[in-house]
C-alpha cells in the first residue's frame, strides 16, 4: 500500500463525542463510537446519530466484530447494539460492573464479573466458569467455541460446551489482558509486572517479553500472523512470531519513537502498517517495511495539560482505506487514506 505524504492530517475528519471514548470502530461502513456516558455515536455522512446503551450507568468495556457493539457497564448489562442504532440485552449481572468482554464466531459473547465468567452462544444459551481468581482479560480463541480467560498465576483455556476441566497455562503473577494468535499456537498476557507472558500451546512452552515501563494495554496481530504490536512503552513494541519458537531468542523491532508511551495499537488488515495512538494525543503510522512515519494527529498546544488526551481506541475498516480514533477527552476523528 502507497503511502505518499509523511503527514495525513488533511485526511482527518475530526469529532467531539462528548465524553471518553471507550471503543472507536465501524459497524458495517459507519464510524461508531461507544462512550463512557453509556451512549453510542455513529458518524454518517452529513449527519450524527446518538443511541444510548446504558441509560443509568457507566460504560467500562466495549467491543465490535464489525457487524454488532457490544458494551458492558457498571449497571451490569451487557447489551449489543446494531448498526441502526437497536440495542438487545444479553446479559444482566443486576449491578455488578461488567469487568471484561470478548467476542467470537457466530455471534458468540462473553464477559466477567470479578471471578465469574460467563459464554453466551449463538443460541442465547449461557454457561458459567468461576475462575480461581478475578478474571481481568477474555479472548476467544479462533478455532471452536473455546475462551482464554486471565486470573492470578496464569490463563485457563475453557470449553464453554465440555463438562472438563479447563487447561491452565501456568505462571506466577497477576494476568490481566490475554490476546491468542490466528493459528490458536500462541497464547499471550499482559501481567501486572509490565511485562508480556507467552505460551505455546501444543506443549505449554513459556515465553518471557520484559522491558516495559509502564502495562501493556493494547495487542494487535499482523495479518499474516507474524508480528504482535503492543503498547506501553515510548514507541510500539513488536515481536517476531514466525517461527514455532515465537519470540524465544529474537529481539523485538520498534517503531513510532516518541517522548510519550504508546496507549493504542492496530495493525492494517492487509499491510504490514501500524496505527499508534499516544498518550498525548498523537496518532501516526508506521510502515515497517521501510521504517516510513505517517503523522495522522499532532496536539499542538505543548504548554496545556496533556493528563486525560490519551488515545483509548483504534480500528481500522476491513477494507483498510479508513481509521477511527478515540481518546480519553472525547476528541475523536475518521482518516480516509488517499
């Protein structure tokens, strides 16, 4: 893919959603963007449209597979919302905050309330897992109806249709986010200790990724499945999974260096190009296959307070030609590619 300016702030439409973004995405071609004041607020052409998910309550957590958002809040709904605007309960957990989400094939859900994590399918039929500790992160995997769920000392990989026990990756510690890559090989966390944790799956072989200052919040996979690009550090940290081995042995590439930590990651659907979002409020791309810098968004008043601009959401359209961001201020803005 072409990417002829090294700036592409001319592309940028910009909005003011009103309150924290929690997940900037699309719904089928429409920039949506779900907010922490429980409303959602999709961008047409020429016009805004605004529906509310949780009228009494706070968003926390929201995710999108393109066709449906799903949020989950601290009234302790978990509700799908369509690109029309229709919202459809899932869940009620009658006002325990909804702590984490995930979505999966087939319109599969689910979320977590402290230690309880709940599978809802494509039929509406739920099971329950209790988890040994809080359940911080959730992520399907991509092969069958199975979950990745965080807790204290590791991940437990659950079948949400079998009667068995779960198989437990183990490592010591606080696990908080969990990301599984397109080949269900590999198995990554994000710990407490600002380091990633990994595993192969077929024989539960660990791998160790150090060297954060700060958590890693945000995983994004290349779409060749060779690349993890994360967040917490004053560029983006991308490591090499190419081999059966992973990252074991091989130092990670970096780009997008700046003097404020990377919040936001997300890979191009087709090319090896990354957006970054910052804590500041900057937004870039990088190409990695010559190093190339894009600058999407620059905050341009230094001497202001920069606390709360945090870039909190990035997708790209499956079609790779636009990108939404959100941040924590509620500044958010569409980037048409040329």
């Amino acid at each position: 893919m072409a990417l002829p300016t090294k700036s592409l702030t001319a592309n940028v439409t910009l909005l003011e959603t009103g309150a924290e973004v929690v997940c900037a995405t699309f719904l089928g071609r429409t920039p949506t963007f779900a907010c922490a004041d429980g409303t959602v607020m999709f961008s047409d052409i020429g016009e805004e449209r605004r529906t509310v998910a949780h009228p009494e309550g706070v968003m926390l957590v929201a995710q999108s597979d393109g066709a449906r958002l799903v949020t989950g809040g601290d009234d302790g709904r978990v509700v799908a919302v369509a690109a029309n605007g229709a919202v459809t309960e899932l869940g009620d957990e009658k006002g325990k905050w909804i702590d984490a989400l995930a979505l999966g094939r087939d319109g599969a859900t689910a979320w977590s309330v402290t230690k309880t994590v709940r599978a809802r399918d494509q039929k509406g039929e739920v099971k329950t897992f209790a988890a040994p500790s809080s359940a911080r992160g959730l992520c399907f995997l991509p092969k069958g109806y199975r979950l990745a769920v965080t807790h204290y000392n590791g991940v437990s990989l659950w079948f949400p249709n079998m009667a068995a026990e779960p198989d437990v990756l183990k490592w010591a510690g606080s696990h908080l986010d969990v990301t599984v890559s397109a080949d269900a090989r590999f198995v990554v966390s994000a710990m407490q200790e600002n380091s990633l944790h990994g595993w192969r799956v077929v024989d539960k072989k660990d791998m160790r990724m150090t060297g954060y200052p700060t958590k890693t919040r945000s995983f994004s996979w290349s779409h060749d499945g060779q690349w993890l690009a994360t967040s917490g550090a004053e560029a983006c940290v991308i490591w090499p999974f190419q081999t059966k081995d992973g990252p074991m042995g091989k130092p990670p590439r970096e780009c997008g260096v700046r003097p404020a930590r990377v919040s936001r990651v997300a890979f191009h659907p087709s090319s090896l190009i990354v957006a970054l979002g910052y804590e500041d409020g900057w937004v870039m791309l990088c190409r990695m296959t010559d190093a190339a810098e894009i600058l999407v968004r620059a905050v341009t008043d230094p001497g202001a307070d920069k606390k709360g601009r945090a870039i909190s959401s990035l997708a790209w359209h499956p079609d790779g030609k636009r990108l939404v961001y959100g941040a924590e201020d509620g500044q958010a803005g569409i980037l048409d590619l040329p």
